[in-house]
C-alpha cells in the first residue's frame, strides 16, 4: 500500500509542477493548498531536497520549487525516496535486493516469478513522469 508520506510526495510535485509560474512557493502555502499536515509536510521536502527533486529559498520571498526537469522525476523515483522498495518482496526488487533466507533456489521459486512480474508491470505505470500524471 502506497505510505501517506508518498501520497502527499507526490501531490507536492504535482503541485509545484502546476504552478511553475508561482515559485518559489512557501510550505505553508503547499500544505493549505493540499490539505498536508504542515509538519509531515516539512519532513517530506527535506526528504525531497537531499534527492534534488525539489530546491529551496531562504528568506521571506522564498520556499519550494522542482529541483529538475518534470519529465525526469517519475513517481517510482517518488516512491523510493520516500519509502524505499517498490517491489513487495525483496528478492525481486531491482534497487533493494535481498535473498530469501529460506529460499533454495530463485531461479524456480513461483513466489518470485510471480512477484517479479508483478513489479514489472507495476513499474510499467510508475515509470510515468510527473508531466504524465499531471494529465491524467
């Protein structure tokens, strides 16, 4: 299940994605604006801002704005800054990977096909760019 912190990851993009115009936009404003609590909100960004998918500006004038290109920042990238994995076990995670344990052999584990193709088609959709989303 996609995380709330996630969630609100990528409402913040699409947010400042759809208002280019308005950077640097304030925290506050993003959370009033997106309904995201004001403190998880923060928490989020500065997750964002050590990746570089989003910069910031000091002072009164400042706050948030996208770090790079819209069509570069996907929603799988999203969802492992903030949460890590996207595949739902381990073995076939193409950024985490870990064996089973009680694994003899991955190459005829079922489980693992079945997952694995499972994060392949996933991945498919999560692979879309900001831009794309923010056409749906």
């Amino acid at each position: 299940m996609l995380s709330k912190r996630a969630k609100y990851a990528i409402k913040t993009i699409l947010f400042l994605y759809e208002n280019q115009n308005q950077v640097p936009i304030s925290a506050k404003a993003i959370s009033q604006a997106e309904n995201i609590p004001y403190k998880f909100l923060e928490n989020i960004l500065r997750d964002l801002k050590s990746h570089q998918i989003v910069k910031s500006l000091r002072g009164a004038e400042g706050g948030y704005s996208l770090g790079k290109d819209p069509a570069n920042i996907s929603v799988a990238e999203l969802m492992r800054v903030i949460d890590g994995p996207i595949a739902l076990i381990p073995c076939v995670s193409e950024n985490f990977y870990e064996s089973c344990n009680e694994c003899k052999d991955e190459e005829t584990c079922r489980i693992r096909k079945i997952f694995g193709q499972l994060r392949d088609e996933m991945l498919k959709v999560l692979k879309s760019s900001i831009i794309d989303l923010s056409k749906l």
